[in-house]
C-alpha cells in the first residue's frame, strides 16, 4: 500500500503561512548544514586516508609510529613528536610519551589524535582493516569552500510514505566510494510513495526509529551527486511517515577524494528527476576514484 502524493491541505492564509514556514525552516536548515561543514575538522579537511600496517612504522606526513592488529590500532610517540591523544570528551589529553591504544568496531570511527600542527588523526575499521582519516584545517577544500548548491525547495518533495519494517534487520553488503571497498549496511524496512501516478520504494538503512535511505535518480552524476542520503522523519513502525527530499543531502566523497560512503542498497534508484536538496559540488557530479584500481589491500599491510 502507497501514500499517494497529494495530501489534503487547508485553504487560504492557513497554506501561505505553512508554506512560509517551512521555506524559512528550510533555509535555516541548509545555513546550518554549510555551517558545520565549515568546522575545522570537518569533512572538508580531509587531506589523506591511510591503511595502517601490521608492523610498527611511521606513516607519511604524520608523526609517531603505527600499526594495527587483532588488538586493534597502537600508536608510538615521544614527547618530542607533540601528540596528544583526545580523551572519551573529545578533548586532546598530554602530550604522548609512549604507546597509546584504541579498538574500533567494523563501519565505526573514532577521533583518535591531534598532532602539534592542529591536524586531527581518525581512525575508522573498514572491511575488518583499520586506516587512518588525516583532517587538516587548512586543506584546500575547506579552504576553497563556499557553500553547497541546491534545488529550489519545493514543498511538494516533502512526501507522505509508508513504511515497512523487517522483523529483523537483514545485514547487506553494498560497494563504497573507496574503488574496492564494500560495507555493511543494515537494512531496517522499505518505504514507498506515489508521485506522478508511478509507485516508488526504497530500502532504508538505520536503527530502531531512526531510518534514512541512500538513493540515486535520474539527476545522479548529472546536476546532483552520485548519489545522495536522506532522513526518514516520524516513527516508521507506526507504518507512516514523511521523507523531505529537499533535505536530501551529499555524503562527504562528493566533496572529497578521501571519503569511504557507502553506496545505495541495490535497487535503490528512483527512476525519476528529484529535483530538491543538495545539488552536486562544483564540478564533483561524479564519483571520485570510481575509474581508478582497488586501493583496498586484501588484509592489513604488513
């Protein structure tokens, strides 16, 4: 069963203010996503991404010593190196002298490290191997920032869906923007709406009540991005929902190289032009790297 796609609205004022309403919550939406994109060690500061080795050596541009192994990712600093491990606040401690550990579970990140240059060192676990996102506050991408386009928003994207919850969530192995990565996506239910007579669904990736869908459509790596991610808004189990495309939003490999996004679910192509939220990066409509060799090695480097 659909929702279709032309919801019941009052007339006259009522309408025109809503209408306004929610054109300006967009707008402070899309001020506060530019924001926290500018952050210094946001996703635009990436400068570098790294596979760490099964032995003990330095890295390039980095100080200290690293390498990883079942008992996760160890790193090996003087006081002279000017290191200073983050603590569980997010905060950088003393400066290290000596060894400094730290475990991370498969698709997870933790921010690791601030080096004496301000660079912030992340370590995440993809594909069972452990690798290093070096962010930078004065990369060129941050610097050259200025703002995400986008559609025109354009309320009649703010659709009513249904929603399907598996009993259980069914584990999906979906590919990476990182040529030769795959991921593990857990799939949580499906959602589905009309829109121009045509029913339409999607998979949606979460946990519990929280619920978003990685989609591509037929504006895909032409005036938006590869493919793009948005929230799924209200309580899914109840069997409705609303899904805004106009918040529909890039992942951070379209602004960088050094992103490892995963990528839709199979299938999950809307064989229309959604014309609503983030438009692709200047001159980014593509997917970096997708052209380019594995950079994934088959087990942690020796």
């Amino acid at each position: 069963m659909s929702i279709t796609d032309n919801p019941v609205r009052s007339s006259g004022s009522t309408d025109t203010t809503e209408a306004t309403e929610a054109l300006v919550q967009w707008r402070d939406w899309h001020t506060a996503r530019e924001e926290q994109l500018r952050g210094k060690h946001g996703w635009l500061s990436l400068v570098d991404y790294l596979w760490v080795p099964r032995a003990e050596r330095a890295l390039p541009s980095l100080p200290g010593a690293w390498w990883a192994d079942e008992d996760g990712l160890h790193l090996r600093a003087t006081a002279v190196d000017g290191v200073r491990v983050l603590g569980p606040d997010g905060q950088p401690g003393v400066v290290l002298d000596g060894v400094a550990d730290v475990v991370v579970g498969e698709a997870k990140s933790a921010r690791f490290a601030l080096t004496a240059d301000d660079v912030l060192v992340e370590v995440i676990l993809r594909g069972g191997l452990y690798a290093l996102r070096v962010r930078d506050p004065r990369s060129a991408t941050l610097a050259g920032f200025d703002g995400v386009p986008t559609y025109a928003y354009d309320p009649s994207w703010v659709l009513a869906v249904s929603t399907t919850t598996y009993p259980q969530a069914r584990p999906t192995t979906v590919l990476a923007a990182a040529p030769g990565l795959t991921q593990v996506a857990s799939a949580v239910g499906e959602v589905s709406f009309t829109r121009d007579g045509a029913e339409h669904r999607l998979i949606a990736v979460g946990t519990g009540e929280s619920w978003s869908v990685l989609f591509t459509d037929e504006t895909s790596g032409v005036t938006s991005s590869g493919w793009r991610i948005a929230g799924v808004t209200g309580d899914p189990s109840t069997g409705t929902a609303s899904l805004d495309l106009n918040r529909a939003v890039n992942l951070p490999y379209a602004f960088t190289d050094h992103g490892t996004c995963p990528r839709p679910i199979e299938g999950n192509h809307l064989a229309l032009a959604v014309t609503a939220g983030e438009k692709a990066p200047t001159g980014r409509t593509g997917v970096p790297g997708e052209d380019v060799p594995s950079r994934v090695p088959a087990q942690q480097p020796a």
